[in-house]
C-alpha cells in the first residue's frame, strides 16, 4: 500500500512538472512539434512493455475507430492544447487552469451518461471549481491580463482529455481491453497522423539547448507520458481511479511552486484559485465516492 501512495504522489509531481518542460521546449521549436517529440518518446516504453507483455493482438484492429477517436481525444489535441496554453501563460497559470479537466468530465458525463447524474455536492464542486477557473484567468483586467488565447487553449485541452474519459466509458468499458493496450494503441496512432501532419522544418533546433531536449525527449515523453501512463494504471489497480485522481491535485500546486521557484509572480489571487479548484475536484470525488459505495 506504501508503494501505491508513493506512485501516486510520484504521479502527481510528473504531471505537474509538464508544464515547465513545455516551456522549454515552445522557445525552441514549434508546439506541435513538441507535441510530436512528447508523443513519439512516450509511444517507445510503451510499445516496448506491450510487446513484451503481448498485450497487443490483432483482433484489436476491430476497434480501430475507438483507438483513433482516443488518439485523437487523450493525445493528440489534448497535449497540442496544453502546449500552446503553456505557450502563452506562466506555467503557474497553465498548471492551475489544468485542474479543470474533472469538472470537464463531470459535465460530459451528466450531458452523455445518463446513469451519472450530478448531486448537489457535484454542481457546487463545479461552480467553485468554475470560480477558481475565472479567478485564474482573471478576464477583468482585459488587455493588461493574461492572454486569453492561452487560456481557451488550456481549457481546449482539458475538455478533450475530459470527453476521452466519457468516450472511454461509453464505448470502451465493455471491451475490456488491458489499458496497456489502449495507451499503446491510441499514442502509435497519435504518432502516426502526427508525423503525416506536421512541419518538421526546424525540429532539429531543439538540439541547441541540452536542457530543453532532455526536458522534452525524457521529462515530456519518457516520464510525462510513458511512464505516467504505466504508474496511472498500476495506481488505478492499486486504490482505484477515485484515489487515483488525487494526483491532480498534487500536480496543481506542483505546477505553482515550480512557477514561484523560476521567479514567476504568484498573489493572493492564485493562491484562492487554487484552493478553490482543488475544493471543487474534492467535492465532485467525494460524491462520487458515496455514488459507488452507498450505505
């Protein structure tokens, strides 16, 4: 149980650390070529685990669609979101406008899912989780605030990795495919139209500074994607996806102490953002606690 809570804390700072290897990576090449990068060296661990455990068969090809709608969801436009946002907002910012991404799922899954309808306790961690969210992107200071492209970027993001777990449970619940086989499945896919659809003029400059490509290569795509996949699933096995949620929260203030830590300007008015969103995500994972375990 000990190692179970040390992965999941482990987890947590991973998650929270992306933000700062994005922002590496975005002063040197493109987004979507940091996408790319992310992709591909998450895609090789994985590959390489799935293969020697022969997890990967070719029956699965049946659910091609599935494993396209998933690349596309959980990978692809999900990480190209979190890249620009982080792009164009201090990581701080970007790591707490992340949070959004279970009041995202709740609200797929109470438009979608008809068998998970919100309590109270839900629609009020969603409105302070929204409040945390307008906090964050504080849209009263106009011109002189943070880049609202940045910030729909974010949000952008955390919806479609939001709507792949509603997917997920929609269509792919009942195929009981071993995740290992859905992670490897949908970032092989995600590499494959990536590599189809990018500009790789200039990807090579990345090179130049040996932080950011060992940020990117190992930080992003090794342990931000790879490994975080193969230590998410072992988490949900261990203590179940509710527990293993809490690494969200543990990635938000991660992601704000990196941002103090590199010089980053954080007020009061984060610091309630942040309380806020991590009470909202409370609120929504205790409900869902008492809907799984009634008395």
């Amino acid at each position: 149980m000990f190692r179970a809570y040390a992965a999941l804390v482990f987890l947590g700072v991973i998650w929270g650390s992306n933000f700062i290897f994005m922002k590496w990576a975005t002063v040197l090449i493109t987004p979507s070529q940091t996408v790319f990068l992310r992709v591909l060296f998450g895609f090789l661990p994985l590959a390489l685990i799935a293969w020697r455990s022969k997890v990967i068969t070719r029956e699965q090809l049946l659910y091609l669609p599935h494993f396209i709608a998933m690349s596309v969801l959980a990978t692809s436009f999900y990480y190209y979101g979190f890249v620009v946002g982080t792009l164009l907002l201090p990581t701080s910012i970007a790591g707490l406008l992340s949070g959004s991404i279970p009041i995202f799922t709740l609200l797929g899954a109470a438009l979608f899912l008809p068998e998970e309808r919100p309590t109270k306790q839900m629609v009020l961690g969603i409105v302070l989780g929204f409040a945390g969210i307008v906090l964050t992107a504080r849209p009263w200071q106009g011109d002189t605030g943070l880049s609202l492209t940045g910030v729909l970027w974010m949000l952008a993001g955390s919806l479609s990795i939001g709507a792949s777990f509603v997917y997920t449970r929609r269509f792919l619940s009942r195929l009981k495919l071993p995740p290992l086989a859905l992670a490897t499945w949908q970032t092989g896919i995600a590499v494959i139209t990536l590599s189809i659809l990018i500009d790789f003029e200039g990807i090579t400059d990345l090179a130049r500074d040996s932080q950011a490509l060992w940020g990117t290569v190992f930080g992003l795509g090794m342990l931000g994607t790879g490994t975080a996949f193969l230590i998410y699933y072992y988490i949900i096995e261990a203590l179940g996806s509710v527990r293993a949620a809490v690494a969200t929260y543990i990635a938000l203030v991660v992601a704000v102490v990196i941002g103090a830590i590199i010089g980053e300007n954080i007020t009061s008015l984060e610091v309630v953002a942040l309380l806020l969103i991590i009470g909202g995500v409370l609120l929504i994972q205790t409900s869902r606690i008492r809907q799984s375990n009634p008395i």
